[in-house]
C-alpha cells in the first residue's frame, strides 16, 4: 500500500513539474525574427547625377556687325572653314556721311584693331602648340595633369581674346564704311576662328540687324557634357572631380569637372516645379575613339564623384536610423538588439560607409520593425 502511494506522489509530481516547464515554455518570449546583414569592407562611391547634353568646346558665333541685305550664305553644315575666310557678305545700308577727321581717327582704329588681331591670332598658336606638347608629356608622366588644365584655360582665353579682337576689328571697318558702300558693295563677314561649320542660322538672303547671328563655327571637334545639376548638388561639386558620361546610346565615358558655373538659374520641371540648377561642365578624358558617335546636342547623363573609396566599412542602407541628430543602427550582441550610433562617410543608394561605431562582420537588422527595441531577443531569419 505505502508503495502505491508513493508511485502516485512521484506521478504527480513528475505531471506537476512537466506543466510548469510546459507553462515557462509558453510563456517565455520568444526571440523576434529579423532580417540581418554583416557589416563589410569593399569599394563606395558617393556621387550626384543629373541629365544634360554634348556640347562643342569651342563654339564661335559669326554676327552681322552692320545693317543690310544679307546675300545668300552658301556654306552648309560640316564645311571647314579658316580663320579670317569669309564666310557671309552684307550689303550695308546707306550710312551718314563722314568728317574727314572722324574718317582718319576710324582708320587708324581700323589699323590698330588689325594689329591687335594679328597678335591674338599668334598668341592663339603659340598657347595651342603649348597644350598640344603637353598631353605627350602627361601619358609619359613628365608633366601633371593640372599643367594640361592649366595649358588649355590660356588656351581658351586666348581663343576668346581672338575672337573678341575679330569682332572689333569689324565693328571699326564697319564704322568706316562711306555712302558710297551701299551702292552694291558688299561687307565681308569673316570666320572668327578655323574650324567646321555646325549651324547656319541665316541660310537665305534677308535684311540684317547688327548682331544678327550667322553661323556657329566649332573650332575642334572636341566634345564636353554639360549637367543640369540641382544647386543643392552643385555646391559640392569641386573642379578636378571625377564624373562619368553614360546613357547616351554608347559606352560610359571617364570624364573629370572642368567648370562649376558661379551663377545659377531657375527652371520648372516637368511637374511644374521651380527649381534652381546650376551648369556643371564635364571634360571628356577617354580617347575620341570611344565617343565618336556622340554628336552636339546629344542627351546625356553626367555623375559626378563626392568621395570614392576602395576599402571602406561598408553597412547595408536599409539598416540606418535616424538618432538624436546623427545616424544609428541596431546592432545585434548576444542574441539581443542594441541602438549603436554611428558615424557616416559616403552614402549611395544601396550602402553607407561607416567612420566609427561598428567593426568589420558585425550583424546589423536590415529594415527593422516597431517590435525591435533595445534588449530585445532577435533571432535572424534564414536566408
């Protein structure tokens, strides 16, 4: 008898300690599931990236310096033309009759305006023949990049400085042009600079204004990309960058900012918006070879490189937080969620690079929910 009694405590205590771990099993909580990722290193890239077009480096307009009957211009697209040749012929409307005091200050303008062209047209070679010796040097290392940069600003302005000596010089030809000019006698409008001809705005003949634009004249064939970037991006874009010229119907082209424009300007998107942008140029530095279908006025894309880094701490984008002012994660220690700020460099559209704060193959939640908080369990999800 005192057997059987015992085997009954022994059963009811054996069904009363099974409940109990029955019922702290039920009870207890249960790790939450979520979605983690390692913390690595790898190559970033922070950059901005906006829609833009192919332009002419060096685009000449010729102008109508008079007024008058414009003959027909017979140039067509795609004709090389010369400096000094005469690319347009205005037959100048009557004009007031002269002193023969104002007549000899206008030639001796005329003279002077000569001369200074002449100068600005050798100026033009010798600073051409500069930039022209100097990429040899940079491919072979002799030289630095910023001696290229520097030998094609003096030779821009030097164009410049030619083109605006040519207009002068056919403002004071046209200021000396006597009554007996409009008799029939044509005014020669000549090419500012050698190049190709890549618009011709007045084809046919017709009555002139002063200023009137001609022709455009490329005086290379050498392309540049210009963006419209947003002025919130512009102002951290820097001379020197690196960029990319893509989505153009070609191979993504190297490239590097040559110019951020001091001033911007406003246009409405297609929603309607206002917004301000800025033109940023982009020097093409791949070889002619791998762009020679791009043409003027192509679209295309430009990026431009904030901060590029081959071996950063890398950590999925999806895992930050905002958090007090700065940037957080959840990090996961000991099977448990803790609130870890961080401090970020780069930032693209999959990753973030991390300064401080985590260490390489730390696990992170990867978008977490409202059920993550400090402490809590956390159990990552199998792949």
């Amino acid at each position: 008898m005192a057997a059987r009694t015992k085997v009954r405590r022994n059963i009811v205590i054996g069904v009363a300690i099974a409940a109990t771990l029955l019922m702290v099993f039920l009870f207890i909580p249960r790790p939450t599931p979520v979605d983690a990722a390692a913390v690595v290193r790898g190559p970033i890239a922070e950059a901005v990236y906006d829609e833009g077009q192919a332009r002419v480096r060096d685009a000449y307009v010729a102008a109508s310096p008079v007024a008058g009957r414009l003959q027909r211009i017979a140039l067509k697209v795609g004709d090389r033309v010369t400096a000094g040749e005469v690319v347009a012929r205005i037959v100048p409307s009557a004009p007031p009759l002269l002193d023969p005091s104002v007549r000899a200050q206008r030639e001796a303008a005329v003279a002077a305006a000569r001369a200074d062209l002449e100068r600005a047209l050798a100026e033009k070679a010798r600073t051409a023949l500069v930039q022209a010796r100097t990429q040899p040097l940079i491919e072979s290392g002799a030289a630095s990049r910023q001696s290229l940069d520097d030998a094609r600003t003096a030779a821009n302005q030097a164009a410049d400085a030619a083109t605006s000596a040519a207009e002068a010089l056919d403002e004071a030809k046209a200021a000396l042009l006597g009554p007996g000019t409009s008799g029939g006698e044509s005014f020669a409008v000549t090419a500012p600079a050698a190049g190709w001809v890549t618009r011709v705005m007045e084809p046919s003949a017709r009555t002139v204004t002063p200023g009137t634009q001609l022709l455009e004249i490329s005086a290379g064939q050498e392309l540049e990309a210009v963006v419209e970037f947003l002025s919130e991006d512009a102002a951290r874009i820097r001379s020197g960058m690196a960029a990319e010229v893509y989505d153009w119907g070609g191979a993504t082209l190297a490239a590097r900012v040559r110019l951020v424009e001091p001033e911007g300007f406003t246009k409405v998107s297609a929603l309607g918006v206002e917004e301000q942008r800025v033109y940023v140029w982009l020097t093409i530095t791949d070889p002619p070879a791998r762009w020679a279908a791009l043409a003027p006025g192509y679209r295309i894309w430009g990026r431009v490189f904030l901060r590029q880094s081959s071996d950063a701490l890398t950590v999925p984008l999806g895992a930050l937080q905002r958090h007090a002012g700065g940037w957080a994660v959840w990090r996961i220690a000991s099977g448990r969620a803790r609130l870890t700020p961080l401090t970020i460099g780069a930032m693209t559209d999959k990753s973030a690079e991390i300064l401080s704060g985590l260490g390489e193959g730390d696990q992170v939640i990867v978008f977490p929910s409202d059920a993550v908080r400090e402490g809590v369990r956390v159990a990552a999800r199998r792949p």
